[in-house]
C-alpha cells in the first residue's frame, strides 16, 4: 500500500481523445480509466493535464502517415502543461538532499509541468551522454500521443525526471500561452540555434505564419537574427510582420519567381540560413536554390507520405551548403525557451477551444487555416 | 536464468582517514553494507584494485577544506564487481556481476543545467558525493557506489592497467579534448612521467599531437621519451631557462597548448610564457596551500591566451577514455602494491618519488573469492 501523497482526490475515469482507428476522427471518451498512483512505475508520475496544444503532427500521427503504426488505441496529444498529482513511490530521487541544488529541478506532487514530445530519456546512453537527448533510443520509444499516452486527456502518465518543471516566476494565468512552448517552441527554438547563423545574419522561416514558425520569429528576433518570413495570406503577413520579421515573401503571389523574391529579400543573396517547419517537401528543396553560399537548411517539419529533399549534389558542393535534421529538443533546450518567456521575449499567439472541439481543430489544422496556436483548455 | 549471487561478509578491510593530516587506519573489520542498508540506486561493489593519487593526499590532509565528516574510507580510483543492487533501483543500467569502476565523483543529478549541458563534474551533488573525499571510497573491499554513475569496463581489459584511467586517464583525456589542439600541433605536458602526465603524453600522441613532455630525470625521460612517443623532451630541474627551452622545443614559436598536471604552481606560470599566442593552457594539477595562477594582463590580451580550468569528466569522457585503452592507444605504467602500503604509498608520492601510478592490490589473499 503506497504511502506517498496526493494532491487531490484522483477520478477511477476522466476525459480523453483516442486514436482508435487510423485516419479516422479521434474516439472523444468521457470515462476513459485513469491510471491509478499505486500502479505508478518507479519514475513515473500523473499529471493533470490543464491545457493541451495542437499540431500537425497530431493528424500525422492519427492518419499514421510516417508509418509509425501506434499502438492503438492510444490518447493523443504531445504538449501539455498540467499539475503532478502523484508520483510514484520510488524512482523519484527523493532520498537525496544537498547544497546547492537548482530549485524547482525536483519535481513533486503539487508542481506546475509540461509535457514534450518525447516523455523520458535514459540519460545513459552515449546519445544522452552527448546531449543528444532526441537520438536516445529510449525517447524515441516512449512518445507522449505516439508511443505512449499523450495529452489530449484529463489525466496522462509521464516520467518525474523527465517533464519540465514550469519556472516559477511563469504565473497561473499565462500556461495557456506557454502551452505550446513545449514542442513547437523548443523545435523552433533548438533548430534556429543550430542554423549557424550569427546575430545580425539572415535567417528564412518558411511557415512563419503557423505554430512553430510564429514562435520562430520571436526567437530569431531575440537572437539577433534578420528574419525573412515565408507563407501566404495577409492575415499571415500582417501577424509575421507585427511579431518583427524584417521582410515577408508570400510564396503563392511570388509564384515562380519565389526563390529570387526570397534572396532579393535577404540582402539580395539570400539568407545564410532556412528553417523549414513545414510538412510538405516543395519548401525544403525550394530553400536549397534560395540559401546563399555555405548556407544552412534546418528540416523540422515532417511531411507525411515519405516528402523527400532532392539536392542535385553539385549545387550541394559548389554552394557548400549544410543540411541539418533537427528533431524537437533536449531539457537544456525547453528550460532556455521558458527563459525567454519569463524574459519576455517571446509570446505565443493561440486560440483557446474546448476539448471536445479537437477533431474540428485538427480539420481546421489540416486546411492551413490556423495562425499561431490552438490549445485545448482541459 | 540464475543469476550470479555472491556472499557478503559482515565486515572487510578498509584504509579509513579518521583523524584529517594523520595515517588511514587500517581497519579489516570495518562494517560493510549489507544490502538491506543500501538506498534506491546504490550498489555494492567488491573492489579488485584500487589506485592512489596526489589528490588523495590532499584529501587526507584537509587540505581542499571540503571537511568530511570522519571517519571516511579514502582512494577514488577503483575497480571491481557489483555484488548487489538497492532494491526498489529503477532503470539501473549495470547489473550484479558486472565489472564497473570507480572515480572521483560518485554521483550527480543528472538534472540540473550543469548535468543538462554535460558539465557534471560542476553539479552541486558532486560536492558531497564525490568517493573518497565526501563519501566513502575505494580503499576497501567492498564499496558503496550508484548504479547510474559506475563506469563499465569494456572487455579484455586487464583490471589493474584499467584502473588508474577512471580517475588520471579520464582527466587527462579530457584535458587534451580541451586544448583546442587538433593534429599536428606541439602541446607541453607538465608532469609528464607522473600518473597523470604519462596518460596525457599518449592520449595526445593518439590525437595526432607532437609532446614535448617536462618531469625531470633518467628514467622518467626513458619512459616518455622512448616508451611514449613524447617528441621532446625538458628537464625542469636541470633546464637553466625552462620558458625558453620549452618554446624552442616546440619549432621555436612555442607550443599551441599546454596541460599541467603538477602540483606546484610553478608550471603553470610558465606555461603563460611559453604558450605561443592564442594557445591554450589546461590547468589539471589541484596544488594544495592556495597555489596562484599570476597571468599579466598585458600577455593575456595581446597574446589572445585561453586558460581553463579542467576537472575529471564526465560519463561521454569516461568511455571515450576508456575506449582508447581498449583499442590499445594508451597503456598504463604501474605498479601493484598490496593494500597494507597505502600509507607509504601517500608518503612516496608526497616525495615526489613514483613514476607512473601505483595501483593497490585489495582483495584479502585470505579470502575465499
């Protein structure tokens, strides 16, 4: 018998979307079972999840287009914040007390947390060792809305080392806004920062209009990059411009001229980097032609249906381009984007809807007519 | 399947600092854990060999002013097998049986920014979890240490040679990575012949580094020069104008990088002088009484230097380190003494008088393995 505490009284069932049924809505459950604090692993916990963001990787995952075959039925949803209810009773190094220890790095019953992506790492392995985090083949087996239950659920399980503790000076009132820091902030974030621009350089965010790429602006903004945002639409245009892109370049208006409209844009020789966050394959090979000399291309969106980038490999040498895959981020990562948000620099643009609303936000997603952010309030 | 099983004894031996600046007591009935008092993630390791190093010495002499509680089983360098395992552990990535090492820190948190970033031997945790010094060490037959921090020994590598990595090896490696010298350039190893400084000469001449190796006399410069690979050669005590000397050695210039693992700070001073502009001088040796780094700023700035302050490594340094051994790159020069010496053992190096490591036998010949 577990003797740990409890927040509050914990439901035997609460509300949750589940994948039943790829490419199918999502199954909307008003008793789904909640995992109880006794069945808690070592180094679990449950959280009680408040806000729950959408993205498009959600409808990836639902219509199984990376061919990941989840394990159905699964809850969905990869971004959360949310309370700790329980944690289990052991795992948790609640044995250890010393000097000096960061505050607030100890997560416990009662703590503000979100929710990623990936829901544990080993922290062993020499990915981990190297800080390579994403590559831990752990994390890429224990994925919250893909692998493993995710958030859109009243109640989820994740791991106590692993969720990110909400920093303090973050009040109640903004964790629907941080929401989706936890994964289109800390893809945005960690993909600008390896780019290998440098302050003062130019930097292309294709997408810039949606949920990364709106966040992404602030970031490059707050890293002192030139910004030149790439999507289509005036609302778009007039939402990237606000946020301080320093140029914007419509790719549906500039039609076959857009590659030159985006190196005019950026200093007339194109931007020293591209950060694609878009799940279609044209923008990647579309920002090979655009980078300047020895410039970067970050891939962060993923394109269902097997999208691939086509480089014909004497432009790749003689432009000595680089090409870098980058997949969400590691703790270090997450606790500087929240840094930023507590500095004030960057502020998600989102939509509150209701849980039961979510297949129509996933429609809505899918048609490109979301700007910023969607989060579910739980 | 059965797993492996072992008999712990209620007591064993262990070398214990129990009074600061005196001998470790050499206790053989010291109490040993029983698995039962071991918390979730520890485990018990029956100790093989275990090394001794100058830090040791300062240890025992409060000379860092960590003030340990006493008493305090000394050594941080060891290798051996895990008997058992805390029960309720989660995740641990070593099991009974395994052969694992030891070292300096015996465990960090794994969760804070320095941890996040890779820096663990700056974790907070550290300080007081470090063997040897702040928690029970390695000069015993059997230690208490964290599943999560124990270092696997690769295969086929003989425990006494593997030993003094988990603490000089690991240093050293980690020191050279830290040069900023890449293939081809000259790097000053101070303290060349000692423990450390024999593993820095042949992880730097791994790394396709030209050594210019300083110690002094006949038979540290026999093993640096012609069992090492240490292209050159300085004898501090007979050099009449080491800087100069040093800056010859290396084409002339000077070297691009400088590793002390001294413990005076004396040749850290000269390396500031001898470094050839925007070198780079790894400090590694902890030398006790307040030792000083003097750096004039008008040499620091115009000469572009970086100076850093090298400690340990963490668990990526570790394998990489001990890899290198594996592949037969780096090879130890010890010698075995048995676990009864350890005071002698402090008192040698205290003279200055050890070539290479000195590695303790401490397994109890009397005992049934």
């Amino acid at each position: 018998m577990s003797s740990h505490p409890v927040a509050h009284k914990i439901p035997s069932t609460a509300r949750a979307a589940i994948i039943t049924e790829f490419k199918k809505p999502f199954t909307l459950s008003t008793n789904h079972p909640v995992p109880s604090p006794s069945s808690l692993r070592p180094g679990e916990c449950l959280v009680k999840i408040e806000y729950a963001g959408c993205c498009h990787s959600d409808i990836h995952v639902r219509d199984n287009d990376w061919g990941g075959d989840s394990p159905v039925p699964l809850v969905a949803g990869h971004e959360g914040v949310g309370k700790v209810v329980a944690v289990a009773q052991f795992g948790n190094g609640e044995d250890v007390k010393y000097r000096g220890e960061e505050e607030g790095i100890r997560v416990k019953v009662g703590d503000r947390v979100g929710l990623k992506w990936f829901a544990n790492a080993c922290l062993r392995c020499e990915s981990c060792r190297l800080g390579r985090e994403t590559n831990c083949s752990v994390a890429r087996a224990t994925t919250h809305g893909y692998r493993v239950d995710g958030t859109f659920a009243d109640y989820v399980v994740s791991w106590t080392d692993y969720v990110t503790p909400i920093p303090k000076a973050i009040p109640d009132s903004d964790l629907p806004m941080i929401t989706p820091m936890l994964c289109a902030g800390v893809t945005i974030y960690k993909a600008l920062k390896v780019c290998n621009a440098q302050p003062g350089q130019w930097v292309a965010i294709s997408g810039a209009g949606g949920g990364l790429g709106h966040l992404g602006i602030q970031f490059a903004k707050a890293m002192g990059f030139r910004v030149v945002a790439i999507d289509t639409g005036a609302s778009k245009k007039s939402l990237c411009l606000s946020l301080g892109a320093d140029a914007w370049v419509d790719f549906v208006e500039t039609g076959e001229k857009f590659v030159q409209e985006v190196q005019k844009a950026a200093g007339g020789l194109g931007p020293h980097a591209a950060v694609v966050a878009v799940g279609h394959p044209l923008p990647f090979n579309q920002a090979v032609m655009y980078l300047r000399l020895a410039g970067t291309l970050v891939a962060v969106g993923m394109p269902g249906g097997g999208g691939t980038l086509n480089v014909p490999i004497t432009l790749m040498i003689a432009k000595t381009l680089t090409i870098v895959g980058s997949a969400t981020g590691t703790r270090q990562d997450m606790a500087e984007v929240l840094d930023f948000v507590v500095q004030g620099k960057v502020k998600c643009i989102y939509q509150e809807r209701k849980m039961e609303e979510v297949n129509e936000v996933m429609d809505e997603l899918a048609a490109g007519k979301v700007s910023g952010r969607i989060v579910l309030k739980m | 399947m059965a797993k492996p099983s072992y008999d712990i004894p209620p007591t064993g031996r262990a070398a214990v600092i129990t009074e600061y600046k005196k001998d470790l007591a050499l206790a053989e009935n010291h109490p040993v854990p029983s698995v039962a008092d071991l918390n979730p993630g520890e485990c018990l390791v029956k100790i093989e060999y275990a090394g001794v190093c100058q830090s040791d010495l300062h240890v025992k002499d409060d000379a860092y002013g960590f003030n340990a509680p006493l008493p305090l089983i000394g050594g941080h360098e060891g290798i051996g097998r895990i008997v058992a395992i805390a029960e309720h552990t989660v995740g641990s990535p070593v099991k009974v049986g395994d052969r694992v090492g030891l070292k300096w820190t015996a465990r960090s948190c794994l969760k804070c920014e320095n941890c996040r970033k890779g820096m663990e031997a700056c974790c907070a945790m550290v300080v007081t979890h470090a063997h040897g010094c702040t928690v029970n060490g390695t000069w015993t037959e059997y230690a208490v240490a964290w599943t999560d921090y124990v270092t696997p020994i690769p295969e086929g590598l003989d425990s006494a040679a593997a030993t003094p990595i988990l603490c000089a090896g690991v240093t050293t490696y980690k020191a050279v990575k830290q040069s900023n010298a890449k293939i081809g350039d000259w790097i000053a190893i101070s303290g060349a012949g000692g423990g450390l400084g024999h593993l820095a000469v042949q992880y730097a001449v791994a790394m396709g580094l030209r050594v210019i190796a300083i110690d002094t006399g006949a038979s540290k410069r026999d093993l640096c020069v012609n069992q090492l690979g240490a292209e050159k050669w300085v004898d501090f005590m007979e050099s009449k104008d080491l800087v100069k000397d040093v800056i010859e050695a290396a084409g002339g210039l000077g070297p691009h990088a400088a590793v002390i693992a001294a413990g005076s700070p004396i040749p850290f001073n000269q390396a500031l002088l001898y470094l050839r502009p925007a070198g780079t001088l790894v400090a590694v040796g902890m030398p006790a009484g307040g030792a000083m780094l003097n750096v004039p700023i008008a040499l620091l700035v115009p000469r572009c230097i970086n100076i850093v302050g090298s400690a340990t490594g963490n668990r990526q340094d570790m394998a990489e380190a001990l890899d290198i051994v594996a592949q037969g790159k780096v090879k130890c020069h010890y010698e075995v003494r048995d676990w009864e010496e350890v005071n002698d053992v402090l008192k040698d190096l205290r003279a200055g008088t050890v070539t290479g490591r000195v590695v303790l036998r401490i397994a109890d010949p009397r005992r049934p393995n």
